[in-house]
C-alpha cells in the first residue's frame, strides 16, 4: 500500500518532453509517461521513412519506380510532349506529362525501392506518419499537375502531331527534271598478274662504263742472295791477315700456303623407329605319362631328356569351413 500511495504522490508531475536525440532521453524516471495526443508528440527524427512524396516538378515521368514496387502501390500514366517541356533538377530533359501519379499507401509497404531507383531524386519519404483516414480511399494521394482538361488536350496535341507526321511521309518526292550527270565509266576489274622483267640492258650499258681501276700488283717477295766468297791471295807472312769469314744466314723459301679443302657435308640426321621387339612366348608343354620301355643294351644310343616343365604358380582354393 506504501508503494501505491507513492506512485500516486509522484503522479502530480508530468515528465518533461525530451528529444531523443538528447543524453538526458532515458533519465527521467519519475512523473506521468502519457502525452496528450494530438496536442502532444513524441519529436521524431528527421531521416524517418513513412510518407511517401513526390516533387512533381522535378520528375522526369521515367516508370521507374512502378516498375520496381513489390506491392504496385504507384500508378502513372504517361502523355508525350510535342517538344521538351523543361528540364531536372539534375539537367535530365523533361519530355513526357504525367497526367496521373498516385500513391496508395494503404498498400504501401515502406521498403524504399522507389526512392532508391529514381535518377532525380523527386520522390523521397517524410517524417509523417500520422495520415490515418476513416475512408481507406483517402488513403491514395495525387501528385499530377495537370488538371483532367489539360491532359485532354495534350492527348489531341499529340494525336494532330502524329497524323501530320504521317501526311508528311506520305506525300511523294518531287521528280528532279534536270539532266543528270553521265555516268562515270566503270573502273576496270583489277586482274592480278605477273610482274614485267626489268630491262637490264641500261644497267650493263652502266656496268661496262664503270670499270674499277685495277689495284698495283704487290711486289714478289725474293730471297737475299749470298755474298761471293773472296779467294785468299798469298801474301808475305809479315803482311798475312786472316779475313774473317762472313756468315750467311740461309733464309728458307717462302712456302705456299695450300688453301684448306672444305669439309664435307655431314648427312642430315633422320631419326628412325626401332622396330618393335616380340619377345617369343615359352611354350610349356604338358607333362605326359611316361610308358615304360624295355631296357636296352648300352651300345644302343640313350633317349634325349626333355626340359622340366616351367612352374606356373596356382592360387589355392578356399576351403569352405
């Protein structure tokens, strides 16, 4: 009973609005949590998504957010102008009407695709989020800008445009009477052929005027010759010299240096495939029942002893158990 008597004393007080971005949101513990609504209000935050709206003056009439609702709450209907109507915000030509734009928000379901999607940015989503209606039906809200008399008449601006775009097509060419220009002849099929020879003659006329100055011949190397050797002529003792004997030094004669043959061409080198080797399967041969034979005497030649079978290994059976 104490705890109730105390609520009640605490009750006397409101709490004060607080916004909830503020540090002090969850602080206040004490007073009555009830607002007065609509006279009062919680604040809410500006980057809130319910409403959807639409700046019809900057849309560009593109489809592009009915296309991408999950839930079809859009509904657009297009007129196309004669001429471009104007321009985006963003420069984008504007060159469609919309005659209708609606938004069901009672079908609504807050996922922001169509504001995501659109490439100017028009439609975007508010902070209201209290646009409840007794008639579900006031629920849909329209942002065109032309009134149902003025989409009339674009519609029949534009039909006129189209039929005197087609009249324009229709009508025939006029005939040109002036004298054309003849007829540029036809330029020959190109035929690949063979080159023609070059005449050589001027070339050998040049060639024979041109005759290289012959080089001086090198001089022919020859051997030095010995010096003749002087007799010794007799002379008195007194006056006797020995003459020293001049050494000549033999010089070799120049060998000529035979050109070196070329060496032969070695043969080309053709790989060659070995002939496959058969190995010569053994043939085993059966063991046969030996039949005895009379014993004969030694002068008589010995039968020849055959080779022992080769050994083929078995796999044994398994014995059942």
């Amino acid at each position: 009973m104490r705890l109730t008597l105390r609520h009640l004393w605490n009750a006397r007080k409101r709490r004060k609005m607080v916004d909830i971005r503020s540090d002090d949101f969850f602080g206040g513990q004490e007073g009555m949590v009830t607002i007065q609504y609509p006279q009062e209000t919680i604040p809410i935050p500006d980057n809130g998504r319910y409403r959807l709206h639409n700046e019809i003056d900057d849309c560009i009439v593109c489809d592009k957010c009915v296309k991408v609702c999950p839930v079809d709450c859009i509904d657009i209907e297009p007129i196309r102008a004669i001429e471009e109507i104007g321009k985006a915000s963003d420069g984008s030509p504007i060159r469609l009407y919309a005659a209708k734009f609606d938004i069901d928000m009672a079908k609504c379901c807050y996922c922001g695709l169509c504001t995501t999607v659109c490439p100017t940015e028009c439609l975007t989503m508010t902070k209201t989020f209290d646009y409840s209606e007794w008639d579900v039906r006031d629920m849909v809200y329209n942002y065109t800008n032309l009134t149902p008399e003025e989409a009339d008449e674009k519609r029949r601006l534009l039909e006129q445009f189209q039929k005197e775009k087609e009249a324009l097509k229709a009508v025939p060419k006029p005939a040109v009477t002036a004298e054309q220009p003849a007829a540029s002849p036809a330029r020959p099929v190109f035929k690949p052929g063979m080159k023609p020879k070059v005449q050589e003659t001027e070339n050998k006329e040049e060639v024979k005027e041109e005759v290289p100055v012959a080089k001086p011949a090198r001089p022919v190397f020859l051997p030095k010759k010995p010096a003749p050797v002087v007799a010794k002529e007799e002379m008195p003792e007194a006056e006797v010299r020995e003459i020293p004997e001049v050494k000549t030094e033999e010089i070799p004669e120049a060998k000529v240096e035979e050109a070196p043959k070329p060496a032969a061409a070695k043969p080309i080198f053709k790989p060659k495939m070995k002939p496959p080797v058969t190995i010569p399967e053994k043939i085993v041969e059966e063991p046969k029942a030996v039949v005895p034979e009379p014993e004969q005497p030694a002068a008589e030649i010995q039968p020849e002893t055959k080779p022992k079978p080769a050994f083929r290994p078995t796999m044994k059976p398994k014995s059942k158990d």
